[in-house]
C-alpha cells in the first residue's frame, strides 16, 4: 500500500469512532423518545421540590417510527447535573427484569410483553430535596458500557422476537426547580430556549 493510501486509511480509522457516533444518532432520529418526567403519561418535565419534599419521577419512553409496533425493553443510564442538595434513589422498572442500576452506570430492563401505547412508562424513581438547589437536571444517557447492550447509544427492543432487534432512540431531559435558564424536553435540541428568552426579558 503506498504512503498516501496508508495516510487515508489511518484518518479513517481514527475517525470510525465519531462516524459510528453520528450514524447512530441519526439512527435515532424518528424512532420515539426516551423522556424522564413527573407523570407517567410524558406530560410534566419539569417540577419543583423544596427541601424536605420528595417527587417520584418516571423514565417514560413516546413511540414513533420504527417502534410504533410496541417495545419489549430498554438500555439507558440516568446522569444528574447540579443534584447536590437531592437524593435519587428507588429505581422500580415496570419491566419485570432489570440488570445494572440506571442511576448507576447504567440498566438493562425486559420483559416478555410488548408494551405498546402512546406513551410507554419503563421505571420510576424517588427524587428527594435534602437542602434544595435550582435547574437539577436529570438525563437519559448511554448505558456507560456499550458492550452490555450492543449500540452506544441509550436504545429501545423492538417486538420482533426472538430476534428483538436494538434501536436507538431520541432521548429527553427533566429539571427540578428550574429557573428559566434550561428547558426541559428533548436532548437533541441544539439550543436552551429558556436562556435564549432570557437575553430578551
């Protein structure tokens, strides 16, 4: 192989990571909405707690595209931001099986039916406010170890058994007693809305 043909075969060898990256996002694109809100139904987003006070939020996955058919389990990790002053604990996943903790580096979660509906309620966990805090974020990410469910990317299983093929999906993001600078809502919006208004008040 000549000089130049090795130089192009290790840039893209160097950049296979980030093509993967980008194919696996735009993969998502269309195929629903793993969301973290304070309803099961994905109405509420956003909620406040004072310290003291406890609310139960809810992993709740909106099918579209490819899952429209219903989904048999799921692979994500729950990341906080600015969560100092609360207490996450209690994860329960409606799912009857669960492996790894999604407020840990991640979970697994299946079961043998196929849930279908408007909206899917996968778990639910308790978000305690111990001493407070303003714009606690809380995300649905990537199971940490992309080995354990086989995409790098947070993913839903389709009801295709025994097959039950692994699809990437959008994913949402929560805030407990926001302040206007972040929005809550999907993760794939490139801009906070809630500081852009802000500039204007």
């Amino acid at each position: 192989m000549s000089q130049p043909l090795r130089r192009v075969a290790r840039t893209l060898l160097a950049m296979s990571p980030l093509l993967v990256a980008v194919a696996h996002q735009a993969a998502a694109e269309g195929n629903g909405l793993l969301g973290i809100y304070f309803d099961d139904r994905a109405g509420e987003c956003e909620t406040t707690a004072s310290p003291g006070q406890a609310r139960t939020a809810y992993v709740v996955f909106t099918p579209d595209g490819d899952t429209r058919g219903g989904v048999t389990g799921a692979s994500f990790r729950i990341t906080v931001e600015n969560g100092d002053g609360f207490l996450f604990h209690s994860e329960v996943s409606i799912p009857p099986i669960q492996v790894g903790d999604a407020l840990g580096p991640g979970t697994v979660v299946a079961g043998g039916e196929c849930l279908t509906g408007l909206t899917v309620p996968i778990m639910r966990f308790q978000a305690q406010a111990l001493g407070g805090g303003t714009d606690v974020i809380l995300r649905i990410e990537a199971h940490e170890d992309p080995k354990v469910s086989g995409l790098p990317c947070p993913l839903m299983t389709l009801c295709d058994g025994p097959i039950y093929t692994k699809i990437c999906v959008q994913t949402g993001r929560a805030v407990i007693n926001p302040s206007g600078a972040v929005a809550c809502g999907s993760s794939s919006e490139s801009t906070d809305w809630g500081r852009v208004k802000a500039l204007y008040r």
